[in-house]
C-alpha cells in the first residue's frame, strides 16, 4: 500500500527544531542574560540534575535535549536513559544533564517545554492507536498543527504509533469541497463534478514533467455523501476522505467501495471522538485521521530533580 511520506527524527526535523530553539532563546534572553541566574550562582559552579516525567507519557523527542544545549552553546551534558516511542510510568527518569550549573538553568525552560510538548502529542496519540487494536484501521495525523512544528509534531505523533498524513499542501493531492465550490455552492454537491475533478487531477500528475516529478503523488479526494463516493471511485483515486459520516454511513460507504473499486483506500475524518472511534474503526475503513492529536494535545508534565550534593 502506497503511502505519504513518514517522519523520522532526520536532518529537516532537526533544522526545524533548531529554529524554534533560536525562537525561544529570543523570547528567554533577548540579547541579554539570565539574570537571576547570574546574580544567585557563582560562574564556576558545576552540577547535575535529572529531567523527570511526573506523569505516565509516551517518549518523543528526547534527542531535542542535545539540540538545546547545541545550538545555545552550553557546556551541559546530556545522558539520555530512554528512547522514542517508549511508553514510561510516572517518575521514569529521562535525562540527567551534567555541567556549568548557570548554563544548566538558562536551558532548563527552553529544553521542558519543547520535550512535554512532544510527549503530549506522543501520549494522547497512543490512546487513540491503543482504541483500534486489532480493527485493521490506522489513526494518521493531519495538518491542524502548532505553526512551525509540523514535522516536529508529526514525528511525536509516529512515536505514539500513528501514521503521518500528508506533510504539506507539496506532497499530495487533496480535492475537498473548497476546490470543487470556488464560490459556487452547486458545484460542491454535484458527484459527476467530484468524479471530473479525479479525471482532471490524474491527467495533471501523468502530464507532468521529469522536473516537477510529480506523477507518484497520493491523490485524494473528499466526499459528504455516498452518492459523491460512487461517483469517484470508478475514476481509481487512490484514498478517499468520508467527511463527518456516521458510524452506519461508513459501513455503507464500505460495502459500496468493495463493490466498484476495492482497491481505493477509505479514510474516515471529522467529529472522530475517542469515544466513537473504535465503532468507527470496525466499519471497515483503512484510514482514521484526527486533527485532536496535535491541536488538543497538552503538554506533559516533566520536572527537573537536582541532585543533592
């Protein structure tokens, strides 16, 4: 099965948590210092603490720490004692960091909370990957992420075992009802429009140069009704999104895919509460996409423990 592009902690993913690293830095010190620090802790100072997850969470991002210390330049060592994607209880230790003690302050904010945000991502996405075990369905992530940290959230996303959908508006086609409308509200009801809009979709990627290379680009194409979906499908798309269906309308949807075009994945997306979502699962649909994964994530609650000397 042909899928989008899938995270890992790579060189993109670390440039872009360098950048937001700078961002905070900014926002911290300006062009300036940590005073408080600088008033109460003598240059020299050496010491160690430990970075600890207070509450049960999903490991995502725990290379982000070395990140920090890099790109602020602080003469900390980072001993990590746990790996991505790793599921630990309340009171795991994480981290110890080891160093200047003015420095190991100056970083501790900054290197906090770009890790409680990633785990909490990677902790509420595992709840939902947990409520399908066993369906054959897969949760994937969406585009409803926190500005500047889509690759960021969509790797904590996979490290709490989801799928990434499409990275950005680059790596895909996706036809919703806003392409098909334009401003014409009876373009976005009518089914033989979503089925010309594959037709012509199609024809764009097989027509493409060897520059743009875009002929192996994922084409989806949303629907709200089922008559829009037996419209598509004899025109071979290769996934299509069933928005805001009922649990009983997905089954139909199902059944009516398997009679036209089996091989043509179904995602289904809006209103996916946990609550529903493995009745959702069992309908017999590949794909489940939840934008609560990144945009209703909380951050996980860490602490930093010195170590008494």
């Amino acid at each position: 099965m042909r899928d989008f592009q899938q995270i890992q902690w790579d060189q993109q993913v670390e440039q872009d948590c360098r950048a937001l690293i700078k961002l905070a830095v900014a926002e911290d010190l300006g062009l300036q210092q940590d005073w408080t620090t600088v008033a109460l802790v003598p240059s020299d100072r050496r010491g160690s603490a430990d970075i600890v997850s207070r509450e049960p969470g999903v490991v995502a991002g725990i290379f982000s720490l070395a990140t920090v210390v890099d790109e602020m330049h602080a003469q900390v060592e980072v001993e990590t004692k746990v790996r991505d994607g790793e599921a630990v209880p309340a009171g795991t230790l994480l981290a110890t960091l080891t160093g200047r003690v003015r420095e190991l302050l100056t970083c501790e904010r900054i290197m906090l909370n770009l890790l409680a945000r990633l785990m909490g991502v990677a902790t509420l996405t595992s709840r939902y990957v947990k409520k399908v075990e066993g369906t054959g369905a897969q949760i994937y992530d969406t585009r409803k992420t926190t500005l500047g940290w889509r690759r960021l959230e969509k790797f904590a996303a996979r490290c709490g075992g989801a799928c990434n959908h499409r990275l950005g508006l680059f790596d895909a086609i996706l036809i919703k009802d806003n392409h098909l409308a334009q401003g014409d509200e009876q373009a976005v009801a009518s089914a033989a429009t979503a089925a010309e809009a594959v037709t012509r979709a199609r024809k764009f990627l097989q027509d493409s140069t060897r520059e743009n290379n875009l002929k192996n680009l994922l084409l989806e194409i949303e629907v709200d009704t089922l008559e829009q979906l037996a419209a598509v499908l004899p025109t071979q798309p290769d996934i299509v999104l069933l928005d805001n269906m009922a649990p009983s309308t997905l089954c139909e949807a199902v059944k009516i895919r398997g009679e036209i075009a089996p091989k043509v994945q179904l995602e289904a997306s809006g209103g996916v509460r946990l609550e529903i979502l493995r009745e959702i699962a069992e309908t017999g649909v590949e794909r489940i996409s939840v934008g609560a994964l990144t945009h209703s994530a909380r951050s996980l609650d860490l602490g930093l423990d010195w170590h008494i000397q």
